[in-house]
C-alpha cells in the first residue's frame, strides 16, 4: 500500500509506504523527539498524553521540513487512516491547526493490523455501546444499530452476549483506561465501520424480489436457456430457420415477437418490425410526429459527427420551429432550452426534448396501441412456428449442408435501403419542381 503525497522532502520520494507512515508516527510518540504531550481533563476523567493539533502540525512541518498548509493535509490523512484520533469531534475526521485535542491510536487498531470490519463484530461494539449508553446512541449510531439488529437477528441472542461480557470486563477497569479505550474502539469503527446499504433493508429486499419475480415470469418463454427456440436451436441443429423468421425486417414476425412488444414500450421501439406496426397506429391516429422526432434524435445521437450541424437544422426546422411542418407539443422550459442548444449544436442536444416525447408516448399512445385493432391484427396474423424434429441423419445432413447466412453488412445496407425508400416515400411533394419537369418535357 502507498499513499501518494504531493510534496514531501522528509527522504527522496513522493510517495510514502505505509511502513514509512508507521515509523513516523513512532516517532511523533517518542518521548524525547516527539509531539509534546500532556494530562487533559474530558468530562471530569483526567486522559493522558494528550497532544492538539497545533503542536502536531508544528511538528510535521520542522521534521519534513515543508509548508503548515501541506502539514495540515499529512496530518489529516494520519487522521482519517486511523493513526491519530480526535477526542473531542470524533466524527470530523480532520486536523485542526488549533488546539483541538487528539490522542495516538493504539497500534492495535492501525490498518496494518488487517481487521476485517465485519458485521458481527460492529454489531457487538454497538450493542455494548447501547447498555453503556442506557439506549441513548447518537442518530448515527442508532440508524446500524436498528439495521444491523433486524440483518443479524438470526444470531442477535449471541451479539447481546458477548456484549454483555465485554461490558463487564471493561468496567473492571480504571476508570481513566476505561474512557481511553473506549474513544480508542469508537474512533476505529468511524473509520472502519461497514457501511449501511439500503439493498439489505426489508423492504428493500421485499420489492427486489418482487420484480426480479416478475421479470423471470415475464421474460420465462422468451429465455432461450428456459425454453426452446422455435422452430429450432439453429446453433444445434445447423437450421436457419429461427433467424430467418426473426429478422429485424420481416413482413409477418413470430407471436413471440409480438408479445414481446408488450412487455414495455422499451421493447417495442428497440425491435424495428415493432416500431413500424407502432408507425401504423399512429398514422391511423394522424399523431405520428412525436415518435419521428424521437427517430431523428436518435440518428443526431448515433450518426456522424460530421452530419451533427445539418441534422440538427432540419430537427429544427421540421419539428421545432414556429409553424414547422411536424411540430412536436412539449413543455415551453423544455423547448426554449432545446432551441437555445440548436446555436451550437451536439449529440445530445435533443435530450431533454426526446425524453420528455418519449415519456408522452409511454404514458399514453403506446397503451392505446396495445388495445387498438392494429396490434390485435398483427397478433392473429404473427406466425406460431411448429418445433422441428430432426433425426440424427438429418442433423448431419443438417452439418453438411451448413450455410454461411446473410453477412449482418448485408443486412444492415438492405435496412438502410428499406429506410431511404420509406423516407422518400413520405417526404413532402415539391409541386413546382414536378410542374417545371412536367413543363420540360
């Protein structure tokens, strides 16, 4: 382990081992090279060898022979590493250039000794610190008491025990050793404590395993790892027929396909056969220009840097510029930062306008596309494959007669031609252009 330090002229190197760290520290407690310290007073207990954190600083600064400033920063990484502590602000792991007091963390309780700051053992020293406490932990305190009592219940029994038996032991003590020890072990678990996560809360938990069940009874029939591909498993039996059927651009998709369209509108717009049977619904409706302006986002977001600047003009000039010939409903906040964004445009421009259109499509139109007779439609006519049953000899045959498929370049450009027609097929008419052709001829 190294500690990285931005200047340090105490040797010849700027990092600082954690054996280097301990010796200094070492010698910090020397009686005669050392941080002075004394007898101070805590809550009417008298604490020996008390140093503060003027002296300390001054200290660093003449041995290492650098700044206060950078001083101050080595002090309060011995601090928040747990070398030196502080008596009287435990919680603000920092040193102070004043005369706040600390004391020299035992060499029990260094980092090199590699505790492992476990549950079970920070659930004792809480339970201790309970009875001591006579219930009054502080906010912090109480908050992993309460976690911690419901997360280890099953062996709660056990953690009040041993507690109950540190608690007597450590009352045999002077009383000044008693109060040294115990800033001793609350300082070690402000700095290693096992952290609180919500994930392990009851409720948490409740509805983490609600939706995972969900998710695995929706998604059951659709994993190919729990249920069969149909018609069948083209990696095992060397048959195509199941990508075929499930191209992305495919005249009649598979019911299975279909059905997935209505487990999220996520779902339906990731899968291109679903989005255009989406587009249907929506010309029906005359409502088709949130889910265009949706598309063309996406192509800012995903396309060429160089096309950045000419796409984000005709975003603008078909969907959001007063009177465009698409214009989109959205919010005026959300707009007049979209517009204001458009001056210097970027692929995520058009983030906060297609998030906001997109939640609109969620919420509403795609409910009603689920219902609508354009998706019941789709959902008599989608193909059930039957399952294929081949033979062992088929399946070698199968093997032997293994084709290498469509190259997915292949597909991709027949995609983007499909696109570019439909693009074509539906961009405004320019009337006197067709007249001065007409007139040409």
């Amino acid at each position: 382990m190294e500690i990285a330090m931005t200047s340090w002229h105490f040797d010849h190197t700027q990092t600082i081992t954690v054996e280097i760290l301990e010796a200094i520290v070492v010698e910090m407690q020397d009686s005669k090279s050392g941080v002075k310290g004394s007898d101070q007073k805590l809550n009417v207990t008298t604490i020996p060898h008390v140093i503060n954190g003027k002296d300390i600083i001054t200290w660093i600064t003449n041995k290492m022979k650098t700044t206060p400033e950078e001083a101050e920063a080595f002090g309060t990484m011995l601090v928040a590493y747990g070398y030196i502590y502080p008596l009287q602000n435990h919680k603000k792991l920092v040193m102070c250039n004043d005369t706040s007091l600390y004391r020299f963390q035992t060499p029990y309780f260094w980092p090199t000794q590699k505790w492992v700051a476990e549950d079970t053992d920070y659930a004792i020293y809480l339970a201790k610190r309970n009875i001591r406490k006579k219930g009054m932990l502080e906010p912090y305190e109480q908050v992993h008491y309460n976690h911690l009592h419901e997360w280890l219940n099953h062996k709660w029994d056990f953690i009040v025990m041993q507690s109950t038996e540190q608690y007597k032991a450590g009352k045999e003590r002077k009383k000044p050793d008693r109060v040294v020890f115990d800033c001793q072990e609350r300082a070690y678990w402000i700095v290693n404590r096992p952290p609180v996560s919500v994930c392990d809360s009851g409720l948490f938990k409740t509805l983490l395993e609600a939706l995972l069940a969900k998710y695995a009874t929706t998604y059951k029939n659709h994993d190919p790892f729990l249920a069969p591909c149909l018609p069948s498993n083209p990696w095992q039996t060397d048959n195509d027929t199941y990508w075929t059927l499930n191209m992305r651009l495919v005249d009649v998709p598979t019911k299975m396909r279909v059905e997935r369209w209505s487990f999220s509108f996520f779902e339906l717009l990731n899968d291109l056969r679903g989005r255009d049977d989406f587009k249907v619904f929506l010309k029906k409706e005359f409502s088709g220009e949130n889910l265009a302006f949706w598309e063309a986002a996406e192509e800012l977001k995903w396309g060429t840097a160089s096309s950045i600047t000419s796409k984000a003009e005709t975003v603008f000039k078909t969907f959001l510029a007063p009177g465009a010939p698409r214009w989109i409903n959205i919010d005026g906040r959300t707009m007049g930062l979209t517009v204001k964004g458009l001056d210097h445009p970027h692929r995520y421009v058009l983030e906060a306008a297609q998030t906001h259109v997109f939640l609109l499509m969620k919420k509403d139109t795609f409910f009603r596309y689920l219902k609508s007779p354009v998706y019941k439609d789709m959902q008599k006519k989608a193909l059930n494959p039957e399952p294929h049953n081949f033979s062992p000899a088929q399946l070698e045959n199968n093997a032997k007669n293994r084709s290498l498929g469509i190259h997915p370049i292949t597909l991709w450009q027949q995609e983007e031609e499909l696109k570019a027609k439909a693009a074509a097929a539906s961009a405004p008419v320019d009337i006197k252009a067709m007249m001065s052709k007409i007139d040409r001829k």
